[in-house]
C-alpha cells in the first residue's frame, strides 16, 4: 500500500458519510453540481447543465485515480452511470456492497449479503457505496479545485421536462424507524393500519417490491429490498412480509426487528427480535391503541 | 439499423444456500433468463419495431448459456438473431470484465445504435454492467427507464427520478436500464418458441472476442457475521408493545 494513496468521492449528493468513513488517505471529492459537502480535504466541482448523466466524461477527466487509490461513488442512478465510466476508463473491478476497502483489498457482501466475498485487485477499484442520511462532520478548510471541464464536452443529451410530485418524498435512509408492509396487505386502503401505527411510533412507511410494481399500490422510493433501498434503521417493523431474501437483504442491518404475520413458519421471524403470530388487521389496531396508551400514561 | 437487449442467464438465489465455508452451493437453483430482462427485451423490441431496426439479444456467461435450450429460452422473446459468449471462464469475471465483453459483443453486432438492459440480474443484483457497458462503448447511459422512442437523431428517454418522472433527449447512440415494471412482457407463444431454434444464433468463447482483462482475484469466501437475534415470540399486541418499551426499543 502505498502512503500518500487517495480516496477519491465522486457524488452529486451531500450525504456522503458512508463513504468518508470506509476512505483511506486523502480524501478528494469530485462533486457534480452544486451541493455542499463537508468531511473531506479536497474538491474538485464540476458545475452541470441538463442531465447529470451526460457529465460521465468530465468526471472520468476530473478523477486523477493512481494505482493503488479507491475511487468510491455514491450509489444512485447518476453514480452508477459516472462509475461505469471510471471502470471501463480506468479497467478496474467494480465494487459493490463494501464493507471495508484498503488499497488492493477489500470485503464485498455478495449477492444480497448472503455471503462476504475476500477480494485483491492491482491498480484502481471502483465501489459503489450508499448514500447516507446526514451529511459528513463539519471541517473548515477544504481546499477547492476548479475543474476545466469545457476542454470536453459532455454526451449530447437534455432534459425536455420533469415531474416530480414533492409531496412523494419518503426518505427511507434516515428514518430511524420503519415499518415495512407486505402481501399480507389485502387492499391499498388497509396500509392506512400501518400508516396509524407509524404516525403513533414516529416511523415512515416502506414495502415489499410486490405492492410497488405488481400492485402499484406504493411509490417506488418506498420499496425496500435489494435493488431498492437498503436500510439499517433502529427499529424495523415487517407487517404481513414473509421474509424472501430479496426484501431481508435490504433491511437485515436493522438494529432491531419486529415481525408480525400470520404464518408461523415465515422466514422473517429467524431473523426477529420480537415476534406475533396473528392477523395485522387485529394486532395493528391493538398496537396503535396500546402505544397511545404508554404515551398517555 | 441494430438495437441490442444485453441479458443474463442466471441462478435465482431464493434457492442457493451458503455453506459453512461461505461458498453459496448453486446446486438447486435453476438458471434461466434473469427475472427482468424480458422487460428489458420487450422494451428494446417495441423501440425496434417503431424504427424498422434489428433486435439483437446479446448475452455472457458458462457455457450453459450457449446450450439449445437457454438459446431457445432467449430468441423466443422476440430477438431476430443472438451473439453469445459461451464460456466457463466467464464465471470469474469481476462486472467489469462481463460489460467488457458485452461491449464486444454488441460492436461485433455492428451499426447498434440503442443498449437495453434490465435493471440489474437477480442473482447479483449489483445493476452496474448497464453503466459499464457505456463506459467502454463511451455512450451516454441513462438508468431507471420506462420509457424510449426513437427520433430523428437519438432517443426520447423517460426515467424514474425520486419523487416522479424526467424526460431526457438523447442525440446519437446510447445504452438504457429498464425499471423492473417498465413494460409488460410478452409471453412466448408456442409458435415463437418453435420459431426460436431457427434464429441465427454466434456462439463464441473468450478467445473469440477482444475483453478486458481486470486484475482482481478472490481470496476467499466466509459466512457474514451473524446479527444476533432475540427471537421472543409474542400471542398478543399489548405485550409486545409493553416488551418494545421495557427494552426501550419505543
């Protein structure tokens, strides 16, 4: 390994924590657009018009990777479009699911997390990390690097209109609590029992990939599992979910886990704390009840 | 014209187990063709439909993957022909190598001016080779598609964005991952299936095509800690909810 190696931060988002905490060495950010960021001792800004996917060479142009340095991208629709560029750029593996990265090395959770996969690479390695839920401790000296990034031009492509509804924004990675629902749900109306309990309890909603694209009965930004969001709250309540590994890979970090199904035998209790067997539509409305009652004294 | 659909011919791993060692045994699980790539073929063949182009499914992976039967699986979704890597090698491969290939692949097609692929494998699930495939090709790469018409110049790409929808214009070639809901797909009539064995269908190995090589090797495989559960059970909601309390989980 070598000493002066840099991790290099490529984002268009603030919440890069996880990925100032798995970095070694310097820490160079390569931010696109124009959020703050803070945590790191170098940026490199690239300013942006139209999408931000079109920008992929610039940012390949901006990140100055050495053998030997990591390149960590956070892990949304534009980020992987930017590291797929650095690793076909730079001919290096793609990493994902990081749990711990030093130059040459790393410890990948594979195919859901269900196994941790030891690798060694020469050169440059590229890993997607997700985002975060707050942005990086203060720092007050970072020094700024301006980019001229009009020596290439970006992929010719812009944005002919959007619509984005402002009220959808659920922010699954910083709920402290969630309670996700399941096919136990018979109709779209019946997540009002969970919707209840969260508002008592302080919790936001998620779901099962079924109830957003079979049922379309949820947004998708609340759909949990693994390729959705994967979550690590404190408290997880899975309501009516029977615990396939593509849902539990995404919330099986929770510090603690709450089942409730009428299935004695679904998976998603070898993976609780606390377990019910019973109906939700009986064991919700009695939860909601109960804790307006402790908080009542 | 060509537009190529890149898919994958994988293992469902509802039905792997992790040995003791780490290692996942595969031995139960059936590949087929990856859960949502029907979407991402049924995409790329209404694009092809509207401009008169070549669907051209393009795939990598053991050799498994150029048997009749995955071929016929395949082509019966509607492709006009296929080039596959075929190759036991392959199951080595970092994503980078495999979109690398992908990228062969798809330049050996020639005139390809639109990559569909689906939102990520179900074995995997990393969703990165869409991406990387750009990256060696150097087109732009638009993810979280459900929609792609063409037009004179390029595409018209609609994209899920947090919270709605965006509608980006693309000028020249360029590679899309669906969303898993885009599209419904066609199920494979009997005719297409019969129709399926008669396409014309390249099956290389590696020593066929130009691919990166990406120095990474794995040193091994070990079981993730395991999260420790308390696993109390409950009959009734008021005494988990008083539990929740007592241990100041609420």
């Amino acid at each position: 390994m070598r000493d002066d190696m840099t991790t290099w931060i490529v984002t268009t988002e603030p919440t890069i924590a996880p990925l100032c905490q798995l970095a070694v060495g310097e820490r160079h950010a390569v931010v696109v657009g124009d959020c703050e960021i803070t945590g790191v001792d170098k940026v490199t800004r690239l300013a942006i018009s139209g999408p931000a996917e079109a920008y992929a060479p610039q940012v390949v142009a901006a990140v100055a990777a050495q053998p030997g340095d990591i390149i960590l991208v956070v892990n949304n629709s534009v980020g992987r479009v930017y590291a797929g560029a650095l690793a076909a750029a730079f001919h290096a593996p793609m990493l994902t699911g990081v749990r711990n990265i030093a130059s040459g090395a790393a410890v990948l959770g594979r195919y859901g997390g269900m196994t941790f996969q030891d690798v060694q690479f020469d050169g440059v390695a590229v890993g997607l990390v997700e985002p975060g839920d707050i942005p990086a401790s203060a720092q007050s000296h970072i020094s700024i690097q301006a980019h001229d990034a009009h020596a290439i031009a970006p992929y010719p492509a812009t944005c002919e209109s959007e619509e984005t509804n402002a009220h959808a924004d659920i922010n699954l990675n910083a709920a402290r609590r969630i309670i996700g629902v399941g096919r136990g749900f018979v109709a779209k109306e019946d997540i009002d029992l969970a919707r209840q309990l969260a508002a008592v309890i302080e919790a936001e909603v998620g779901c099962t990939r079924p109830l957003v694209e079979g049922k379309g009965w949820m947004e998708r930004d609340a759909y949990l599992g693994v390729s959705g969001h994967t979550v690590s709250p404190q408290l997880y309540i899975a309501v009516g979910i029977s615990g396939q590994i593509h849902h539990t890979a995404g919330i099986d970090q929770s510090e603690t886990i709450v089942a409730i199904n009428n299935d004695e035998t679904a998976a998603i209790f070898d993976i609780a704390d606390y377990g019910l067997v019973g109906n939700l539509y009986e064991v919700l409305p009695k939860m909601t009840k109960a804790v307006r009652q402790h908080k009542n004294g | 014209m060509n537009i190529a659909v890149a898919y994958k011919y994988a293992p469902n791993p509802q039905d792997a187990r992790v040995q003791p060692d780490g290692q996942v045994d595969w031995s139960r699980a059936k590949p087929a063709v990856s859960e949502n790539d029907p979407v991402a073929i049924e995409m790329g063949r209404r694009v092809a439909a509207a401009c008169g182009a070549q669907l051209i499914g393009v795939c990598v992976g053991p050799q498994i993957v150029g048997a009749a039967m995955a071929r016929k699986n395949a082509m019966s979704r509607g492709f006009d022909r296929g080039i596959i890597l075929a190759d036991d090698q392959s199951a080595q491969w970092n994503s980078t190598q495999i979109a690398s290939a992908l990228a062969s692949l798809i330049q050996r097609a020639e005139d390809v001016t639109l990559v569909v692929a689906g939102d990520s494998s179900i074995d995997d699930a990393q969703g990165v080779v869409p991406a990387i495939i750009a990256g060696y090709l150097q087109w732009s790469a638009f993810l979280d598609v459900i929609d792609c018409e063409p037009t004179d110049d390029g595409y018209r790409i609609t994209q899920r964005v947090h919270g709605g929808t965006r509608t980006v214009r693309v000028s020249g070639p360029c590679v899309i991952a669906t969303t898993s809901d885009a599209v419904t797909p066609a199920v494979p009539s009997m005719k297409d299936i019969l129709a399926a064995g008669k396409k014309p269908v390249d099956v290389l190995t590696a020593s066929d095509i130009d691919c990166d090589d990406i120095g990474i090797t794995t040193v091994g495989y070990r079981k993730p800690p395991v999260h420790q559960r308390k696993k109390r059970m409950f009959s009734h909601a008021d005494e988990l909810v008083a539990a929740l309390y007592e241990d100041e989980v609420l």
